[in-house]
C-alpha cells in the first residue's frame, strides 16, 4: 500500500512540475471559422503544455483537452459547431469512449472495397477527432485551381474522397469537383498525402466480421470565400 501511495505521489509531482513550467499562448486560424487556443514552453515554443481547444466562431470549443510535453492525454471531448458531442477519446489508455451515430443528413458516405454478404457485420472507418473537427486538415488544404475562380462559388461543390487502407493508413486523396445543379464532373484532383501532421494519416480502419478491410470516405463539400473546403 505505501508503495502504491509513493508511486501516486510521485506522478502527481511530475504533473505539477510539468504545469508549473513557464508558458505562452498561442492562437492560431485552423480555417475561417475554427482558431486553435494553446499554450507552448517558453523555453521551447515547438512543446505544447496545458489546455487546448479550438473554437468555432470564437464561441464553441469543439475540441478541448490536454497536452501534456506536447503529447495529447486524458480524455479529450469533440463536437460540431452546435456544440453536440460527436466523440469523446482518451488519449492516455487510447480508447475511443464515443462515436456519435449518424444518418441519411450526415456529410460522410462510407465504401468498403469487398462484396458484403447478407449477414456480415460491418463497422465503418473513423477519424479520432471526430467528423468536424478531425476532417478540418483535409478540406482547408485543398485550394482551388485558379482556372476555376470565375465559376461563381454557389454552383460549385467537392467531394472530398478519402482511401483508407486495411492498416488505417490514409493511402489515397482526392477531390472532385463539380458545377451546377447538376453537379457535372469538372476535374479530380489528386492530393498529396505527405501531410504536414503524420496524426492525419492515421484513421480506425473498417472491418467486416471483425477483420479489417480497404474503405473509402465519401464528405460532401462547398468551396467558400478562401477558395478552401467547408462542410456542405
């Protein structure tokens, strides 16, 4: 017992002394409407330390957690823009607690690359960081081809189109784009995965009947005022 209270006290000193460290915040537009609030060491601006969120239109966080040496722990909670819960994860155990469910209004359509058959159990891909925010770094580093910036924003639409493989690494991206009503085919674009934070290439894969399997991540999207990708 008092080597359990020992290793307790000890932990809970480390904290303390990881908090007590000097440090500065940081804002930082993650697109039009989302801006990262953090905070960094003074003696290393590169470490993250302390609360985060990212707030939508400066009112809802719809991340909030932890850093603790620039290393996301406990329990981290994510929403949309109305501040509904869509995930809960706990980056300490790495244990996914939530998945909001979705239905036929949701942004996402999911594939999977085999033939299903009656009976199979079928689980989708997710994105820890949830449908809102977790999916942010993809559509803000799309940028319209100059080519098509005479075309008026309203009758443009995407869709970006995600490859995930059995492993749960992001093995292909890819926007198409479309005009008008009838959303006629202007172009596909294929997009670099060498993206700037490895955490993006990383996904929960789809499985059938337990096993993981190639899916794909079908999100509608519209082109706004920065030539970037908003949800639909």
């Amino acid at each position: 017992m008092l080597k359990r209270y020992l290793l307790l006290f000890t932990a809970l000193f480390f904290v303390n002394i990881c908090f007590a460290q000097d440090t500065i915040q940081i804002k930082r537009k993650l697109s039009g409407h989302v801006t990262e609030i953090f905070k960094v060491l003074k003696s290393d601006v590169n470490t993250r330390q302390g609360s985060f969120r990212a707030v939508y239109k400066n009112k809802i966080p719809v991340p909030s957690g932890m850093y603790v040496n620039d290393k996301k722990v406990g329990l981290w909670r994510f929403t949309d823009p109305n501040g509904v819960i869509l995930q809960t994860y706990d980056y300490t155990y790495k244990r996914l607690f939530y998945e909001a469910p979705e239905d036929t209004t949701s942004h996402f359509r999911y594939l999977v690359d085999k033939e299903l058959k009656e009976g199979d159990k079928v689980t989708k891909p997710i994105k820890i960081g949830g449908r809102f925010y977790g999916y942010l770094p993809y559509l803000t580093l799309f940028t319209l081809p100059n080519e098509f910036k005479t075309i008026d924003r309203d009758d443009l639409s995407a869709v970006v189109e995600l490859l995930i493989s059995p492993g749960g690494r992001l093995a292909d991206f890819k926007v198409e784009l479309t005009a008008g009503v009838l959303n006629q085919p202007l172009t596909t674009i294929n997009m670099n995965i060498k993206l700037p934070d490895p955490a993006d290439l990383v996904f929960t894969p789809a499985t059938q009947n337990g096993e993981p399997i190639a899916s794909r991540i079908r999100i509608r999207c519209v082109v706004n005022s920065s030539w970037h990708l908003d949800f639909e």
